[in-house]
C-alpha cells in the first residue's frame, strides 16, 4: 500500500502508479531468462564479408552520408571509481610504514598494484600527480618507495588530491601525446571527425550525470576550437541525462518495498536500458553508439574508423532495399513472387523468422505480415571473436510465443542451470562489444518510437547491498539487448581491434592506449 505521500513521490518523478505496480510485479516474480537455441556464428547469424565486399560497402557508406544527418552517441555517465577499485584497496589496507611493497603483494596476491607501480611513469597522469605531490607532500622526494607509492595513490584518489575517483571516465587522462594528456572525451570527438561527420559537422551526444555536466562544457570549450582546426570538422555536442521517470524501486528479503530512512521510497538509476529514451528523443538518419571507455589513440582510430563505416555501409545496403520493399507495397503493385522475394530477404538478409504456415496466408495477409516485419527500426552490430573478453553475445532465441530471432543477450539472461543453455553459451564463437549503427526512421522520413519495439520481460534482477540491507534491485531491459528486441538486425564480424574497453586504471597501459 502507498501512502498519499509515497504517490506525490513516485508521480513528481514522471513514474506512474502502475508502472511501480509492474516493477513490482516482475521483482517478485523473478527474471524471464532468455530460451537460446543456439548460437549465432559465421554464416548463421554473423556476416563476415571479404576484402571487395568491405570496400563496397564502405564505398556506399562514403557515397551517401553527405546527404543524411549522422550522430555519434556516447553512453558517459558512469564514474571511474571501478577503475579505481585495486587502488582503493591498497590505500585502505597498505601500512607503509610497517609494510614493504613485495611482501604487500605477496600477501594480497595482487597483480594488478605490481603491474601499477612497475609501470607508474607510463601513465598519462603520472607528471599530474607527481607535481601536485611535490606542493602538498613536504620532502615527497626523499621518502621511502613504499611511503612514495602510497602517497602517489592517495593524491590520485582523495577528495583534497585529484580526486579522480569523483570523475567520470570521460574526463580523465586517457592518452598522452609528448607533454600533455588528453581525454576520452576528446578523442570521441575526433573519432567522430573521422567516420561520423557529413557537410563538414560532427554531431555528438553524450549521455552524462548532471554532477558532471559543467565539466563537460568546460572541457569542450577548451578542446573545441583547436580541435576543429585540427580536424576540418566542426562539433555540434549535446548532452541529457537519464531521465527520473526511468529509475525502479528495490525489494527487500521479505518482499516489500525498500525504503530510505526517511521512509521515502528507494528509487535507482535502471541501468543502460534507461538511456533508450534519450536515444529516442534523437532526431538523426543514423546513430552510431558506442561506450565512453571504448576508445584508442589517434593513429590507431584510423582502423577502427574503416570497421565503423563498413557497419554503416551494411546497414544502409539492407535499408534501402527494405525502403524499396514498402514503397512497392504502398504503390499497390505487389504480385505473388513479389511478396515471395521480400519473405526470402527478411530470413536470409535481416534474419527475421518468418510464419512456418506463411504460405498458406492469403495475399493481402502475406503483405500485411511482411510490411510488419520490415518497417522497423534497424541495427548493424559489430561482433568480435570471442577470446574471454566480457560482453553480451549473439545469439538465435525462442519467445514465449514461438517466434525467432537474433538477440544480442547478456550473461545474466541466461539460466545456467540448464545444461543445454550452457552448453549453447559455451559453443558461441562472438561476442558484442558494443558497437552499433541504428537507422532509427521509417521509409517515409519518420522517426520511430522505439520505445514499442521494447521486450519488458529482458528486465535484469541483481543482488544489491543498501545500508547493509540485502535488496532485490530492478534494471530495464539492456540499450542493446532487450530494449531492441523487436529491431531487424544485422551482425558483422569486426576484428578485436575495435574492441578496447578501459576497466580497470592498467588497461590505460595497453598498447591501444599508447601514443
């Protein structure tokens, strides 16, 4: 039961009662778990094209882009405190004093501190906190190592130091070039510069906090102008931020509503899935998405760029025919073999399942039934060999109602207990490193509402800690998983190059991530 006061909550937030009632609902219920039936792999599922058919369709990319209005969208609210985690750890339990570096990781087994500090001057930081360590650490220079290593972290992390912990991922040194480091946040935009831009302007969007949103601003007024010399593009950036009406409540062990200490009801972010209506309130052609820490140095993003064009390319190939497809159908000149090539191309170009019993259909249900199908939102995903890196994968799965089609599903939508799931999930040759082109608007110009395109049931339930309270904790289905379940997809093998996330501070030392 809601009290008056919990309803002007939930209300004042955008959030109606019955959509509370539904995360409710689905909390006590428990997660849908996705039905796989099998892996998606080259050939089935995957496309993999040879050298001609990427130059082609980076060629059509190439060609056409001038005339469409093109965005980049960068997910970047997240803090950089994960990256820091090993860091936290050392400062809160490292005694410098009594203790030595080696018998410290010795006792913690703790590569990743080793691997830091062996490597500590290859840091884009590093010159950062080592001056501002020599102004606020009297005679920093004549200490111990042990006492020096300790002190570098604590300048790098504490609220009265750098406080680097508090930013979020974008807005830390991400690469150096000679003297000076920039950020994640300006290499997007010059990634942008390279693949992303049409009439001689980028557009970017940046989904971010709004603690951090001056930061940005600050940021972009001081990289803009040198930068769009440097490039010959200008920069048109936006930002928003996940919106209130997309955060869900949380249950506790015995099923009832969490609450705060004021006896507010607990409302939480609902995850990446929330950022769908942000991409719905977009107005372009194509969007390209892609992760805020998902970026390498300026000579390597060259190649990188070649793989998003060729996204693009497949994308707009297998758009202009499903576009060709219901223009026919409107003109009412659609015969019986007609309608025969258009089934044949959703199973075989856009992976759609199509009725067993379709043949059997009348003619003004065979159009009916096809047009459904082929006006949708489309994706094109870059799918990247599997060698144990983290990320959803490609997968061929049933629905409830019996249908089939190609997801993108995380590990959690899995129910592992079932051999036969496992057995699946252990057989799958890719996985998504979040890397995909959208055409987000119908053959007629219109955009899409994506949000009718949504499998509510791919909600994600996670095991969460509040005040030490155990809660049951809701997030909406994921951007690129559930939240574009009812999208037509392709998926186009990419080489692992283009996959280069920065999770924990030491993936800065990576090649990838060296001028």
């Amino acid at each position: 039961m809601f009290t008056e006061k919990d309803i002007d909550h939930i209300h004042n937030k955008g959030i109606s009662l019955d959509a509370v009632n539904a995360q409710i609902k689905r909390l006590k219920h428990g997660m849908t778990h996705s039905h796989l039936l099998s892996a998606a792999t080259i050939g089935r599922g995957i496309n993999a094209y040879n050298p001609q058919e990427t130059e082609d369709l980076i060629a059509l990319y190439n060609t056409h882009k001038e005339g469409l209005h093109i965005l980049k969208f960068v997910p970047a609210s997240g803090a950089a405190t994960r990256m820091f985690k090993f860091l936290f750890k050392f400062i809160n339990t490292f005694e410098p004093s009594k203790d030595s570096i080696e018998k410290y990781i010795e006792n913690q087994g703790d590569d990743l501190i080793k691997v830091f500090i062996s490597q500590l001057e290859v840091f884009p930081f590093y010159d950062d906190v080592i001056s501002k360590l020599k102004t606020t650490v009297p005679h920093y220079e004549n200490l111990e190592d042990a006492e020096k290593y300790y002190q570098f972290v604590k300048i790098m992390l504490s609220e009265d130091g750098l406080n680097y912990s508090f930013y979020p991922k974008g807005l830390l040194p991400f690469h150096k070039y000679d003297s000076h480091y920039i950020t994640a946040f300006q290499e997007h935009l010059f990634e942008a510069s390279l693949y992303a831009s049409s009439k001689g302007t980028a557009n970017l969007h940046f989904t971010v906090s709004e603690k951090h949103h001056s930061y940005f601003l600050e940021e972009l007024k001081a990289i803009q102008a040198n930068l769009e010399i440097k490039t010959g593009v200008s920069f048109d950036v936006s930002f928003s931020y996940q919106k209130e009406a997309t955060e869900t409540l949380a249950l506790t062990k015995d099923k009832k509503v969490y609450r705060k200490e004021d006896d507010s009801i607990l409302f939480r972010p609902g995850g990446h899935g929330a950022l769908l209506q942000n991409l719905n309130d977009l107005d372009s052609d194509l969007i390209f998405i892609k992760n805020i820490d998902n970026i390498v140095v300026a000579e390597k993003n060259v190649e990188c760029s070649y793989y998003k064009k060729l996204l693009a390319g497949a994308l707009l190939k297998a758009q202009q025919q499903v576009f060709a497809y219901l223009r026919q159908i409107d003109s009412d000149t659609v015969d019986d073999a007609d309608v025969t090539a258009m089934a044949y191309f959703l199973r075989k170009q856009l992976n759609v399942y199509v009725d067993d019993n379709f043949g059997s259909f009348s003619h003004e249900a065979k159009l009916k039934y096809v047009k459904e199908k082929l006006n949708r939102p489309i994706r094109a995903c870059g799918m990247v060999k599997n060698e144990g890196e983290p990320g959803g994968g490609p997968f061929w799965v049933k629905a409830e109602n019996g249908d089939i089609s190609l997801q993108i599903v995380e590990f959690a939508q899995i129910d592992f207990s079932k051999k036969r799931q496992q057995s699946i999930v252990y057989k799958a040759t890719h996985f998504n490193p979040t890397d995909l082109v959208c055409g987000v608007k119908n053959y007629k110009g219109e955009p899409f509402n994506l949000l009718d395109y949504v499998d509510p049931e791919a909600a994600f339930i996670t095991m969460k800690t509040q005040n030490g309270v155990d809660i049951q904790a809701l997030e909406l289905p994921g951007l690129w998983n559930g939240s574009m379940a009812y999208w037509n997809s392709i998926f186009v093998e990419v080489p692992v190059e283009t996959f280069n996330p920065v999770k924990t501070v030491n993936d800065l030392l990576k090649p990838v991530h060296q001028a």
